[in-house]
C-alpha cells in the first residue's frame, strides 16, 4: 500500500525537484501540499516554483494569498518577502479585456476550461481557449496566445440561435357536402343588391315628382291639366316615369332572385362551384344575369 505523503514530504519534494529543475514535477508537489496545507511557506514556495515555469498570474494569486496568511498568522518575514516579489511581477503578467455582444457581464466564460467571471483578467503568458456562450445565442470560441507584460483584447460578437423550422400542417380535406353553397348565396345577395337599388328609384320618383308639382305651381297651373305643359315639367314627368319604370323592374329581378336562390339552396347538394352573378342597367331595362 502506497503512503500517502504528507504536506511537509510532497514541500520537501517540490523543493528538491525545483533544484533540479523539474519545474512542472515541482508545481506539482507543492501545490498537492498548498491544498492538504494552506499555510503561507507552502504558497510563497509553489509561487516561486510557478515564476520558473512561466504561470505568472498563478503565482501572483498565491503570493496575495501568502502575504494574507503571513499577516494572520505569520511567519512575518514572508509578508516583506511576498511584497517584494509581486512588485516585480506586476509589470510581468499579461491581462486580458473582453470586449463582446452581449456583454461578457452577462456570458458564461470558460478559460481553458474553467469558468471565470468579469471583463479585465490577468493570465498565464502563452496559449489560452476562451468559450463564450449566453441563452439564446450560438457559442463562440477564441484561441489565443497571451505575451509577458502585454495586454490583450478580445472583441467578438455571439450570433442568435435560429429559429428551429416549423413543419407545415397537412391541410386536411373536406368532406363532401360539408361546404356552404357558395351559387345560392351570391344569387340570394345579387337579389337584395337588385331590390335595394329598386327601392332606391322608388324614392327618386317621389322626389322628382315633388320637383316637377313646384314647376307647375310657378307656371300657375294646377298640375298635369295644364293646357301647356312647360318643359321642364316635361322633362321631370319623363325622369319619374323612367324611375319608375327602373324601381319596378329591379324589385321584380330582385325578388325573383330571392325566391331562386331559396330554391337552389334548398335543392342544392352542397357542390361549392364559383359562379359568376352581374347586373346590368341599360336606358329602359334591368337585366340580371349569372353563369353556374
């Protein structure tokens, strides 16, 4: 059974493989011993160990972490000595702004696979991966390399995800008969317009007749026993007597129209076809007339 190293072993280790110049196998040990052991020795020496190998801002954040342990409980030395080496790696670390849409406030952010948070990050100097992704939109990813002491900005801009395409409904068929007859309907409609038109005449004749008493009264005459009718008495009769005329024939056509189209419904059998219904008013004559 292998022996599990304790914290004070894997900082003897990380030391000696930092002499020899095994840098990664030093980070390595040391840092096991950061995590069994939090203490600030442990963190000031896997700082160190982490300069060496270039991880820059790894070793910055455990030196802070150093400094605050020594403050709490020593030792005090390392509170000078942590201080000191993070003024010289203040220059050194490179940072890293994001600039995006939507706003990387509001994005999930994984660098090299660990999420982070916020616009302005300092980094390792070398070769990162950023994965952005927010609802709604399509991820997106940066590869980038990060140079010592230089700041470098990302801007990019995530796409909306599409729209996922509908199926079109299958139009379902009618059944037979189960549509309105479309023929006794426009033929019913044709005759109220026919007998609405009628009508209309109906009340011209009442008014040009009232126009055509008022032009026997100026010529002082009692109406049609004039024994000379003036002309534009005439001429009035002959505008009532055409209205008249109209007004009968369309009341006629439109109640016919009616009665056809109550019949045709009745005897309908529910065969939907498009028929073309017209009316037509000529000098002396209505006419309604359709094609079934």
């Amino acid at each position: 059974m292998a022996h599990a190293q304790t914290p004070a072993e894997l900082t003897t280790s990380g030391l000696s493989k930092l002499k020899e110049g095994d840098l990664k196998g030093a980070v390595a040990d040391l840092d096991r011993a950061a995590q069994l052991d939090p203490s600030a020795p442990i963190l000031f020496n896997l700082a160190q160990a982490e300069i060496k190998l270039g991880q820059l801002a790894d070793a910055e954040r455990h030196l802070q972490e150093a400094k605050v342990l020594a403050e709490q409980s020593g030792p005090k030395a390392l509170i000078g000595l942590s201080d000191k080496a993070l003024s010289q790696l203040a220059d050194r670390v490179p940072k890293l702004e994001i600039v995006s849409v939507p706003d990387a406030e509001r994005l999930e952010l994984k660098l090299d696979g660990k999420r982070i948070k916020g616009v302005d990050h300092r980094i390792n100097p070398g070769a990162h991966k950023l994965v952005a992704s927010a609802d709604g939109f399509e991820s997106h990813t940066e590869e980038f390399s990060a140079a010592e002491g230089k700041t470098m900005s990302l801007s990019f801009s995530l796409a909306r995800k599409k729209a996922p395409k509908t199926s079109q409904p299958i139009a379902e068929e009618s059944e037979p008969g189960s549509e309105l007859p479309v023929g006794p309907i426009t033929l019913g409609a044709a005759g109220l317009v026919a007998a609405g038109a009628g009508v209309y005449f109906y009340t011209r004749v009442a008014s040009i007749d009232d126009d055509r008493t008022r032009e026997y009264e100026q010529a002082g005459c009692p109406g049609p026993s004039c024994p000379t009718e003036p002309e534009s008495a005439r001429l009035l009769r002959e505008d009532s007597e055409q209205a008249a005329l109209f007004g009968n024939v369309l009341v006629g056509v439109g109640a016919a129209a009616v009665v056809g189209a109550g019949v045709w419904w009745i005897l309908s059998d529910g065969d939907a076809k498009q028929p073309n219904v017209g009316l037509s008013i000529g000098p002396t004559r209505a006419q309604l007339h359709g094609r079934f």
